[in-house]
C-alpha cells in the first residue's frame, strides 16, 4: 500500500516538481517572481507553461482551466484542450506562457454589482504564480485573480492579494524600527477548520429544501438531539469513516494539509482542520476543500451539507479562522519573545491587532455576514453577533500592568517599562479556551470565530489584514517620528491598551447582561442581521482605510455592497418560495389525507359504538383540521409577502424588507407545520424528519 508521504501533492506543480523540470535559471526567477514579487519574463513563462502541459499531460490532464473565484462565492473554470493541429491533419499538445499568465472568460454573466453592464462581456484570468498549480478531473487548474476590463476586482482572490501586500508592507517598517533587516517579507497564515453534516442520500434527495437551498425549512424536534453530548468526540461511524478516508486521500493528492477530523457537537456534525498555510493559498485549499467534501460524499451515497444552519434545535457550522502573522525567516510575530525587545515587539504586534478589531468591528461582522450565518450566530458554540476578543487571563493582567504602570504580579515584580526592564516570561496556552468569544488569542495566534461553514475564507482575512495594516500604519508613523523609540514604545503600548480595552472580554459571550454591558456601556456595536451590518461598508472611515491601502476601489466596495445585498435577498426569497411549494404540495396534502383516514376510522367506530362520538380521532380530527387552515393562511400570507418584497427594487429597502417581513412571515409558517408533523402518522408524512436526517447514517 502506498504510503501518504509517497503520493502527497502528487497532483500538484508545486515546489518539488518546479525544481525537477524547470532549468535552474528558471526556477530561480520563478521564485524570485513568488516569493518577492518580481516581475515575470515572459521567456520565463514559456519555459514554465510547458513544463506544466508535460507535467500535466504525464498525468493524464488533457484540458487546462483558469481556477478562479468570482463573487458568487464559490470558483469557476472554462475548460481547453492542450490540442492544435498539425499539418498532418493530427493534433500537438500545446500551452503558451501567454494562456498560461492570461485567460479571458465571459464576466457579464458573473455577478459585478455594476461594475459591468449586462453588454460588457469581457474579463481577464491573470495567473496567481503564489499558489500552486493543480490537477483536478484530468484538467490542469490555474489559481488565478478575475478582472474586469478596466481593471476592477471582480474576484476575492485580488482584493485578498492586496490585503496582504498591504500588511505585508506596513509591518515591515515596524520591524525595520526594531533593527531588523533581514526580514524581506511578512506573511498572513491561517488554518480554517471547517465544519459541516453528513446525511443520507436517499433522505437527501426526498427533502425540497435541502435541495433548493441547503437547510431544512421544516421539522420538528426528534425525540433526541445533542442533549447527551454523545456525539461530540465520538467513535466515528463506518460509513463517515470510510468516507474520511477517502476524502482525505483526494485532498492529500491536491496538497492540502488535512489534518484533524473528528465528530463534532449536533449529530450527523462532523470537522476537518487542517495545518496552517499562507492565507492566499489556505483560501484556495479550503475552496478545494469544501468542493472535494460534497463530490467524495456523493460517492458514499452520502451528501455533504455546508450551511451554517441546516437544523433548527442543533449546532450549526462554523469554520474557525486561526490568523497569525510570520516573517519569511521564520518568526511568528504573535509569539512571545525570550528578550525584553522580543516581547515588546510581540506586545506592539498584539496591540495592533487589538486596536484592529476594535476600530473596524463592524468590517469583521460584514465580512461573515450571509443569511445562512444569521442563523447561527448567537447561539450553540457560535459567537454572538457582538464583536469582543479573548485574551486569557495572564495577558489582559500584563496589559491591565502596562496600562496602569503597576508592577505585574507574576512570580516576581517586575515593572512594565519595555526594552528596558525584562519582561515577565508568559508561556503559550496558560489560559483556558473561549467558545463564546468571536475573536480569541490561543497562544501564537487569533481564533475568529465567526465564519460560517459555506463562507470563502477570503472576505474575513482580507478585512482583518487591512484593518491589521491600518493599526501598524499608523504606529509606524508615530515610532519613525519619535526622538526616543524606547520611551515612544512605551507610550505607544500604554495608550493604545486605554484607548482599546473595551473590545476585551474574557466572560461568556452568551450572557445577556454581558450583551448588554457591551452595548449599553461599552459602546460596541451588535448588527444582528446581515441587513443590519452590510450597509456600514460603506461608512467614511471603513472606504477611506479599505481604498488608501488600494485593498478595494471605491467603486468596488459599492459593488461588494450590491452584490451581498442582492444574494441576502435572493436567498431568503428562494426559502420562502420553497417553503410556499413544499406547505401546498406535501405538508397539506399529507395532513388532509391523514385527517380524512382518521375520519374514516372515527365513522366505523361511530358505527360499532354509537357512544363514541368524541373518540380520539375525532378530536385529532378537529385539531388536524384547525391546523392545516393556519398552515393554508400562513402559506397565503408568506406568498403575498414574497410578491411585496419582490416589487422592491432598492436593494438596501428590499433585503430589510427580506428582515422584517419575509422572515417573519417564513417562522410563522413553520410552527404550524411543525406541529402537524407531531401528529400526522409517520406513513403519511412527505419527507424524511429531523430525526431520520440527524440519525439516518450508520
């Protein structure tokens, strides 16, 4: 049996396979190109475009495809073949460096939130030479940036590229002020944990609302949920193991470092982590990722749900975004240092963060907000919709000690005057987890928590690098004009801790009155909604930031606006629609039925015993009866009101309209039908139920 080592990244054009087929010239100006950005001689891409066509070809790839992710969320490809013809009337296998550095796809038909009219078709694939190339279905996939014509991001891969340029470029001049002139470059990494369920098949493919849009509209609670916590760390089941297995293999082959798995809180919930990678290629993996979890499931008679919540009642999905920054020596800037200049530098990268988080929490909020991670935050080990970061004890004491210039009480005193006094050492992990806190420190790193399990992991770490730069801009700003850099640290530290501890909280995220204290007296902020938070993309101080460090155009952040907007709408008028088919053709019609054969019954029974007129069919009948007309005027009313959002055409007015009226319209619907699924007969119930969905796979 072959072992993992042996064929890990055997799909890939990575490092390995550059070196043996590019000559060494090559290699090294390739390199020059990834690791520093250096232009890339088209001689260069000639040679390396063919070295990838006969890699490819050696492995069966017979088309190539730019790989790229639009703003619908997932990625897109246009398959070509390798073939020309040759004058013998045959075919040669050919690939340019130009088709290899540029693609041009339609992009009228991608979403472009009026950066391109409907007539305006084209757009450019420019090859992203960071991430590896790869073989996906006997085609060579390109990781590439999505443009328009004119140049605008119609993508997440630029925007993300530029978020870490920026931060790239402003940490930089903070460790040059620390003497450090080896550093070349400073590098965003993250591990996204991804969670996700497992459901049958057949149950799958008999429920409308799975299909139409990934969560279940209806159900009643099963007798058993997650009340045992049995699930959570459990035995994995033969059928999810073997489908592990195998999905571990495909992922293994395409480079991606799956590392963990186990099961996870709800029933039917499952999780796979993987090792840290540079944000620009963890976002393509866990696109890859996500993409190889369905395709495997189906081949295990399995499907793979992504929404954040697709049961009421039980967790929903989360994908936990582990952020760290590291230099291209080998540093990881969030660790604590062996020296005093050491942990002033690891201090000053920690404020920054803290600073960052707080002055744009409501860019994180928007960058997870989706009508399916509504659903979820708030509540069953997602975070509050509420922004606040985690530190732990010992850290918040160490800046509560800088802060107040009181010593801080560790085995001995020691005074916080930074680069002068040695700081106390502070090892990692001294401090428990926070499952409630959206943004938390574990050690060398920052948990933010509140991605759900659909979202590109792009939006989220393109908002915190440019907030992070922002932060670093201005200390790099403040420190290079100082007279004493020590005492300027100092200062620096201590007041960015005043100006910032209210974003701090160590307590549960779930408590009212800490919701409440967070709002009412620390003044942060609580966008509920996606409706709530999306608008404030645009506020002066978040364009300003976003545009002066050439992360988004202002024009682009309108489009993001639009876009988010419009598909928060779309998507809750695809449920409602849904919920409207399946209340008319299923849930009525098997409530009728079920009352008309009750009635049957109760008519015989009549006949055999006159004295049981009010027999239990009876009444089931009357209750039934009673039921299935507020199913019928709820439907009515759910329908109406999609047809009034619908004729909305200001996109901000229709998605709160999609908030206060088609939502409610939509829970309103569902507690009838919900409790007719209690009393219905189980034969004449239409579709699988909650408890057959969470506890079908054995």
């Amino acid at each position: 049996m072959e072992t993992v080592s042996a064929y890990f990244g055997c799909l890939v054009f990575d490092d390995r396979v550059m070196k043996a087929n590019l000559s060494a010239k090559v290699y090294h100006s390739l390199k020059k190109t990834i690791d520093e950005g250096a232009e890339l001689d088209i001689t260069v891409a000639n040679a390396v475009a063919d070295a990838m066509k006969e890699w490819a070809v050696a492995h069966g790839a017979t088309h190539y495809t730019h790989w790229f992710q639009p703003l619908t969320g997932v990625t897109a490809e246009k398959h070509d073949s390798f073939i020309s013809p040759s004058p013998d009337g045959g075919v040669i296998m050919e690939f340019s460096g130009k088709e290899l550095i540029k693609g041009e796809p339609d992009a009228s038909s991608f979403p472009s939130g009026g950066l391109r009219a409907t007539f305006e078709a084209r757009g450019y694939t420019a090859w992203d030479p960071t991430s590896y190339a790869f073989i996906k279905d006997k085609t060579l996939c390109i990781p590439t940036a999505f443009c328009a014509y004119g140049g605008e991001a119609l993508d997440k891969k630029t925007p993300l590229l530029r978020s870490m340029a920026a931060l790239n470029k402003q940490a930089l001049r903070i460790l040059r002020l620390f003497g450090n002139q080896d550093v070349k470059c400073v590098r965003t990494s993250v591990g996204p944990e991804q969670e996700y369920f497992l459901v049958d098949e057949e149950m799958y493919d008999q429920r409308r609302d799975l299909r139409f849009t990934g969560r279940t509209l209806f159900g009643a609670t099963p007798p058993k949920g997650q009340e045992m916590d049995d699930h959570y760390f459990g035995a994995i089941k033969p059928r999810v193991a073997a489908y592990m297995a195998d999905l571990n293999e495909e992922l293994w082959k395409l480079g991606v470092l799956a590392k963990t798995e186990h099961n996870e809180v709800a029933p039917a919930q499952h999780e796979l982590a993987p090792i840290y990678s540079t944000t620009n290629i963890a976002t393509d993996h866990n696109q890859l990722t996500m993409e190889m979890m369905q395709k495997v499931a189906r081949r295990h008679g399995l499907v793979c749900l992504l929404h954040e919540k697709p049961f009421a009642g039980v967790n929903g999905s989360g994908k936990h975004n582990n952020w760290s920054m590291a230099t291209d020596t080998g540093v990881n800037l969030l660790s604590p240092g062996e020296t005093p200049y050491e942990n002033a530098q690891f201090l000053l990268f920690l404020v920054a963060v803290i600073k960052a988080v707080d002055d744009y929490q409501d860019l994180l909020r928007i960058s997870v907000a989706t009508a399916g991670n509504d659903h979820r935050l708030g509540a069953n080990e997602a975070p509050p919709a509420v922004v606040s970061i985690f530190l732990g004890e010992e850290l918040a004491a160490i800046l509560e000690a800088i802060e107040t210039d009181t010593p801080y009480d560790a085995k001995e005193k020691t005074t916080m005057k930074l680069g002068v006094d040695v700081l106390p050492k502070f090892s990692r992990d001294t401090t428990d987890r926070n499952r409630t806190s959206p943004f938390a420190f574990t050690g060398n790193k920052f948990e933010f928590r509140m991605l759900g399990s659909s979202n590109s992991i792009s939006c989220a770490n393109i908002m915190l690098n440019a907030a992070v730069a922002e932060s670093l801009r201005q200390f790099a700003d403040q420190l290079e004009a100082a007279s004493d850099f020590e005492s300027a640290l100092h200062d620096l530290i201590k007041t960015t801790v005043r100006e910032h501890k209210n974003i701090m909280f160590n307590g549960n995220g779930y408590d009212d009155a800490w919701i409440k204290e967070a709002t009412e007296v620390r003044g942060l902020l609580n966008y509920r909604t996606t409706a709530d938070c999306l608008p404030h993309l645009l506020d002066e101080k978040n364009v300003k930031m976003l545009t002066s460090h050439k992360v988004f155009t202002e024009a682009e952040l309108e489009s993001r606006l639009d876009i988010t907007l419009d598909n928060y709408a779309k998507s809750v008028i695809i449920e409602a629609n849904t919920m409207v088919d399946m209340a008319k053709k299923q849930i009525l019609p098997a409530v009728t039925e079920y009352a008309a054969s009750l009635a049957s019954s109760a008519s015989v029974k009549k006949e055999l015993c006159p004295s049981a007129a009010c027999s239990y069919e009876t009444k089931l009948v009357a209750k039934l009866s009673m039921i299935g007309d507020m199913i019928a005027d709820k439907t009515a009313e759910l329908e109406s009101a999609i047809v009034s959002v619908r004729a909305i055409e200001d996109i901000t007015e229709k998605a709160n309209a999609v908030r206060d009226s088609l939502l409610v319209k939509m829970g309103e619907l569902r507690t009838p039908a919900d409790e007719a699924e209690g009393l219905v007969a189980e034969e004449f119930w239409p579709y699988p139920t909650y408890g057959d969905l969470l506890f079908g796979v054995k």
